[in-house]
C-alpha cells in the first residue's frame, strides 16, 4: 500500500484503470487475486489500472466475469475504440454543468445548449450517413445534449453568453420547418434575463476574434476554464494565463458583434423570410 499510485478519475485515458482498481478494492482482492481469478499476471493488473497498459476486449470480458460486473468493462472498451464524444469533452460538460457563467462562440452550426431537439437529431443523422458516427453513438450524443441543455434549468440558472456567426443562423439543417422550429428557440433564449445572443456578422472580417468554436466557463468559485475543438480534438484548459487570453478575445469579439437587439431583428427576418 505504500506505493500505492494515485489514479486521476478525471482522466479519460485512466477511466477504465480508476474504474477497475475500484470495483477490485470493493472485493477486497490484491491485484494478483483478481490476477489469478482472470487468468493473467498481478503486474498486467497494475498496468491496465495505472494506464500504462490499454485494456483489450478479451481483458475487459475477463474482467467483468471475475468481477461479477455484467458488461461493464466490456462497453467501457468499445466506447475508447469508437468514442462518440471527442476527447476533452466528458470533463469539461462536468464542469459545464456546475458553471455559474458560459460564453459560447460558435460557427457554422448553433451550439448544442441551444439546439432543438429536431436540429440535433439531423446533425447527428448527417453525421451517421457520413459514417463518422454509429446509430448508437448519435443517440449517446442525443441523450448527453438533453442532458446539458436540462442543467440550464438550475437555480439559479446560470448566466450564458452566446455569440454566433452569421454562418449558424443561415446554414439550413434540417429543413425549412427545422430552421423555423431553431430560430424560434434562438428568440425565446435572447428573452431570458440570464442570458445575452449576439450574432457575428459576416462582413466582420479579420476583426473576428476566434477561427474555431470555443466556450469559456467560470465556476461558482470564480475559476475560469476555456474549452475548444476541433473536427478531431476537443481541449479543457485550465492554465490562467492562456485562459485570460481567451476571456480578453472573446470580450473583444462582444464589442465587434451586433447588439442584441439588431441580433433579434435579423433572426426574426429570417424566420418570416425576408431576407
């Protein structure tokens, strides 16, 4: 036990490793007794709980028959070798649902906590035709993104800051009925007293402050988290001083973005098709 190593549940590559070494601990087992229960070696155990081996589909069946765990581990494999959700991205929705503020920025799409239910079912749809995804990943995504959306509910509720390219707003997804269902949620959102909606215009240019999508989180405390992706990568930052930068950025494309009033209006026209 003294050398025991601390395990980082937090860690996405250390999940299965915290999540093994808990379920051997509940049983009282040394890892060479779950070890000769699964019919391999105490020091494969600490590499797999340690993160320093990768689990197979054998080990995790293995595991789950001398853990009496169902298909625990079974699943947790298959889900690290076709993630539905990019890496980065189960930490920071635990933090999104605690924030006290979010500041999204967004663009070609609008972002997941103000999604319909319709307009995220055709994302995830054209996302299963493309093949990127499976049937049964979109519908993880689905239940996540209801998920998220429903911690928006709190008390109190937290204060979201939601800026948009002008891409997000005229993209269609869906269907003409889809868009109208979406800029109706986007109106009803800008009514809220807890919230702010400013759309980036096109014409904007170089003074756009942000190339990729980025959300900024500040915690009850005060702790300021920066979260952003790309197609393949998503990053929870923590250090102040990179995050501060991101604060200062999005602070500037505020002030370059449309009031929320003239953000409203061109929605509203878009929704009775004029323009």
């Amino acid at each position: 036990m003294v050398n025991r190593k601390r395990l980082d549940p937090d860690d996405p590559d250390r999940d299965f490793g915290v999540q093994l070494r808990l379920a051997r601990d509940a049983r009282g087992w040394t890892q060479d007794e779950l070890a000769s229960r699964m019919g391999c070696s105490g020091t494969h155990i600490s590499a797999v709980e340690t993160g320093r081996r990768s689990p197979t589909p054998r080990f995790a069946r293995s595991a789950d028959r001398a853990l009496g765990t169902g298909d625990k581990f079974s699943r947790m494999v298959q889900e690290m070798k076709e993630p539905a959700l990019l890496e980065g991205f189960p930490e920071f929705v635990r933090q999104e649902t605690r924030a006290a503020e979010i500041r999204l920025f967004e663009l070609g799409i609008i972002p997941g906590l103000l999604q319909t239910a319709e307009y995220a079912e055709a994302i995830c749809h054209g996302a299963v035709r493309r093949g990127a995804i499976t049937e049964q990943q979109a519908e993880e995504r689905l239940t996540l993104l209801a998920q998220r959306q429903a911690s928006l509910a709190r008390t109190p509720p937290p204060m979201v800051y939601a800026v948009l390219d002008e891409s997000c707003i005229r993209r269609s997804v869906g269907g003409a009925a889809v868009m109208r269902g979406q800029w109706d949620k986007l109106l009803a959102f800008a009514e809220s007293p807890s919230t702010v909606l400013q759309i980036a215009p096109f014409d904007l240019g170089e003074r756009r402050a942000f190339d990729l999508p980025v959300t900024l989180l500040t915690l009850p405390d005060r702790t300021q988290l920066a979260y952003s992706e790309s197609a393949q990568q998503g990053r929870l930052e923590r250090d102040t001083h990179f995050v501060q930068l991101f604060m200062t950025a999005y602070h500037q494309m505020q002030a370059e973005a449309a009031p929320q009033a003239d953000s409203v209006a061109t929605i509203s026209k878009l929704r009775k098709g004029a323009l």
